[in-house]
C-alpha cells in the first residue's frame, strides 16, 4: 500500500517527504537500508570482488558468466532486496550481441579486472573516478554504468548505485534527462545526488544507499513527485562540467600513455643492446610486467639483482633504476640507464647517487641520463642546479634518442664495453 503523502511534492516538501518515507514500512529505508544482514554484504562483496581481481589476474576467470566468481558477487547484490533486483541482467554474457565483452576478450578482461583493483585498493574520490574514466575510455561493449552497483558496497559515500528506476526517481525529482549506459550521465548524476543529500544529510545519511533508496521508491511509482523550479540541481551545468573533465581527463591519458610507450621502447632499446653486448639486463620493478613487442618487457632479463645490491640499504631506490646491465661473471653493475622522457631529471639523478654511494662495490659504474634530442638543453640547465653539484663527480652522461636509434645496431654488432654507447653520449659535467 502506498504510503499517504502527497501527490505532488516540490522541493519545499522533500524533507516531509523523506520523514514520511521513513516511516514507510514497505519503502526501502525500512526494508532494505535499515536491513540488519545489509551491512555484512559489504565485506562479503569485498572479498568476492578481491576473489574476482586474482582469478583475472592469473587468467583463471574463465570464459562464461555462468559459474563465475563474477556471479557469486552479483548475485549477492542483486538478492539486497527490490532495490537490487535485477543487477545481475547487465552482467549476464549475450553471446549474440556479445556483452559485456569481459568473458571472451583477454585485453577486455584486463581492463575490468584493472579497474576493479584500483576501486578495491583506492580510498580517494579522485582515484575513483579517474578509475571509471579509464574504464570508460576502454569502450568495452556492454560494460557500463551497471558497475556502479559493484562500486557502490565499495565505497558508499562516494558512489551511489544506478538503475532504471533510481534513474527515473533522479529526474523526476530534478528535471533531469539522464540517459542509462552513459558513464558521463552518471558522473553527472552522482553529482547531483551528492548535492541533494549534502542538503538533506541531517535527515538521510553519508551513505549514499539512503538517498538513491529515497530515488528508486520515487521512480518505481511510490511517491508522485513534481519538481519546483529551485531545486537547486543544475542538470545540464553538472553534465557540461562532468564531459569538460572527462575530455580533458582524456587528452592527459593519452599524453601519459604515449609518453609510457616511448620510454618503453627506449627500455627495450637498452636491454636489447646490453644483451647483444653480453650483459645481464636488471628492468625497473615497477616495469617489468609493462607490454613490448607482444611480450613482457623484462622477459629474459634478470629476477633477481645480485647478492651483494640486494643486501644493501640501497637495494629498494637501485632496484628502481630503469635499466641496469650487469656483468655476467663479476656480477658488478657496469652501466646505469635513467630514461626521461618528460619528468624532471631529479628522482633519476637520486637514484643513481644512492647506487654510487650507497653499493661503493658498483660505485663505478656508468651513469646515462636517457631524452629526446629536444630536451637536451632542459637536462643541462636541471643538472647544473646547485642541488646536483654533489653529484658531478659522477660523469653522468647525456644520451639522445636520435643518437642511440641511429647507432644501436652497429653498437650491438661491433661494439665492445661500453666504448661505444660512451661515444654516442656527452658528459653533463659543467664546461
């Protein structure tokens, strides 16, 4: 039975509408958000998302919905009372129009299982939407807003779930249009949710459950609702500034990513030529798993650094040093590789002076500072800052991009020690 309120609500009445919702024992504040077992299905869906990420992982996730750890967390989510009904229908795999495209596409998979790692591990509102614009920006079939679903047990304070109905509720209680599937539209949407319970939080909650409750009983035929011309939500303003930020959250990913591309290739120059020239090659730790040439870009090159780095106080800043070639029977470090391609010269002069000063058995190693032909003016004026004038006893190198694709080849067939990549560089000393 409908609860006795009336008709026609504006945005005066809302607060007697939300007492009276309250009150209702069949709206979803009782029967789902006061809900004793409601706050246990926020660890259980922790963990069986946490389940979900290790199986994508080790590429044990499989290939059907069906049987999936993937529907153990949904359907979990979709037995949290009517709200949840039906939030398994987005996830279930279509293999005529083949969505969502997460079970028989790997580089698909990947994507999901990244987006739910960094959800998972993440604790700010940033980190999170930055998360689901790169999901987004994946295009990946299928895979839409239904995943705020997922999001929300994740973070309730920030992510508000999304369905037909809290949709419906949303813009008759605005004037909104927001359309379904659309990550920008959500973003938007969440925008104006956040600014309605900021305004009534005294009779609602921080978790967002309480007023996307509130949205669902309206949009599900509940609450008859007319929207009063000062609402105070500006729709279109929030969707306008949501698709501002999202292009141009875009344009700095694509920028990141060729820029992540270009000093890979350059890493994969370096351990190609080192391994022509019979080094061992040591690749970043936090590159090793990076993608080259249809491969790792640490495969064939070495797991572990040699004994005597490891021991030392300085093994966790060396370890970081983008390329490291290393002699096979001495196991001594004879050259050190910091590639710069945009970034400021300082964390990589630091850790070659942790490597210097810090493993004084591979003090005398060669240190080269790895950029593009234009950027060599810019590393010169950095170098020579007063901060860097410990540092000069190094013979830290300059070596250009153009200089080591141009003579890499002849290096690695002709070349013996380090004679040649030490005649296609230039000393950074100051002249």
């Amino acid at each position: 039975m409908m609860a006795q309120v009336p008709q026609k609500i504006d945005n005066h009445d809302l607060g007697q509408l939300i007492d009276a919702w309250q009150q209702d024992a069949g709206a979803t504040y009782q029967s789902w958000f006061l809900w004793e077992e409601r706050l246990k299905n926020f660890r259980s869906i922790r963990r069986g998302l946490q389940l979900v990420v290790e199986e994508i992982r080790q590429n044990t996730f499989g290939n059907a919905y069906r049987g999936s750890s993937l529907e153990t967390v949904v359907h979990s989510i979709a037995e949290q009372r009517q709200i949840f009904k039906g939030a398994d229908h987005a996830f279930l795999w279509k293999p005529k129009l083949r969505i969502p495209d997460i079970y028989e596409n790997r580089a698909n998979q990947l994507a999901f299982g990244r987006f739910l790692d960094t959800c998972l591990c993440c604790n700010e509102e940033g980190d999170l939407i930055r998360a689901v614009r790169e999901l987004d920006a994946q295009a990946i079939k299928g895979l839409g807003p239904a995943c705020a679903n997922l999001l929300y047990f994740l973070h309730p304070t920030i992510a508000p779930p999304f369905n037909t109905a809290i949709v419906k509720g949303y813009n008759l209680l605005v004037g909104a249009n927001v359309k379904l599937g659309r990550w920008n539209e959500y973003l938007a949407m969440r925008e104006g949710i956040r600014a309605l319970n900021g305004q009534y939080r005294s009779r609602l909650s921080n978790d967002l459950g309480a007023i996307t409750g509130l949205l669902f009983d309206i949009g599900s035929g509940r609450y008859a609702v007319a929207r009063a011309d000062d609402s105070g939500i500006q729709w279109e303003d929030d969707l306008a500034r949501v698709r501002e930020e999202s292009a141009a959250a875009a344009k700095s990913r694509a920028t990141a990513l060729e820029n992540d591309h270009t000093h890979t290739e350059i890493q994969g120059w370096l351990r190609d030529l080192g391994k022509a020239m019979g080094y061992d090659i040591w690749i970043a730790s936090n590159d090793k798993n990076r993608p080259y040439l249809g491969d790792r870009l640490s495969n064939g090159c070495l797991t572990q650094l040699p004994e005597n780095v490891r021991q030392s106080q300085a093994v966790d800043t060396v370890s970081l040093i983008d390329i490291l070639w290393i002699a096979r029977e001495s196991q001594k470090i004879v050259a050190a590789f910091e590639v710069e391609h945009s970034t400021s010269i300082y964390s990589g002069i630091v850790r070659m002076l942790d490597l210097a000063l810090g493993i004084p058995d591979h003090g005398d190693a060669a240190f080269f500072l790895v950029a593009p032909d234009a950027r060599e003016q810019d590393v010169r004026a950095q170098f020579s800052r007063p901060a860097f004038s410990r540092v000069s006893e190094l013979n830290v190198r300059y070596l250009g991009y153009s200089q080591l694709k141009a003579h890499k080849e002849a290096i690695a067939r002709f070349g013996t020690g380090l004679k040649g990549i030490a005649a296609i560089s230039s000393s950074l000393a100051l002249r």
